[in-house]
C-alpha cells in the first residue's frame, strides 16, 4: 500500500514549521521508497533541496540544482513565471540554510559537509 501526508504550504507565504513537517515525514520514512509532489514544483524542490543541505550534508550548489531547473523552465514560460515567487522561495531557502544547517550540525555535534563556508 501506499500512505498518503498532506503537508499544505502557502506558495507565497512558506513558513519554518512546513519545513519541520516535511523534515519530520522525510525522516518517519526513511528507507522507504518516497513520492514527493507538488502542483507548482518549487516547494517540493525547495524542501528536498533544504532536507539535503540540512539534514544530509548536501552543498548548496548540489541539493538545489533541481530548483534552479524548475525556475529555469518557468522562467521559458512567462505566463507561468512569477518573479515575486521565485524571490520568496529564494529568500526562504537562504534563512532557513542560515537558521537550520548551523542548529543541525550543533544538535547532531557535527560539521556540514559541504564546502567554501
């Protein structure tokens, strides 16, 4: 069978606690074999981007190379394109590195793997 978690995320206003959820269900689940989707694609992207930089040690660069594909391709369609969106979501992605990797690596007693910090 297949288990099914809703975790609803304002596009335009993500908040830390989505994160937490997401974060919390990734980890529930581990070693499963795992559907992440999202009408938009930025969210999911963004979360498994900020659950490999936070949670695996992932660069930045690395995790995140899926969302800059996303914005990419919306960014080729205009009428789907949305600047304003793309600045919250980056905005999101760069506190929640700033507030989450350093309290990750502190709780767990370990260094973030990734490098230039």
């Amino acid at each position: 069978g297949m288990d099914y978690i809703h975790i609803p995320v304002a596009f335009k206003a993500p908040k830390e606690t989505d994160l937490m959820v997401f974060f919390d269900a990734m980890q529930v689940n581990a070693g499963r074999k795992m559907l992440v989707h999202c009408a938009a694609n930025i969210r999911v992207a963004a979360f498994i981007g900020l659950y490999r930089i936070i949670k695996q040690g992932w660069s930045a660069h690395e995790a995140l190379g899926l969302m800059r594909t996303v914005m990419e391709m919306q960014a080729s369609r205009p009428k789907e394109h949305d600047v304003a969106s793309e600045k919250i979501w980056s905005d999101f992605i760069d506190a929640m590195i700033g507030r989450l990797r350093n309290a990750d690596s502190l709780r767990h007693g370990s260094h973030s793997k990734s490098s230039g910090q």
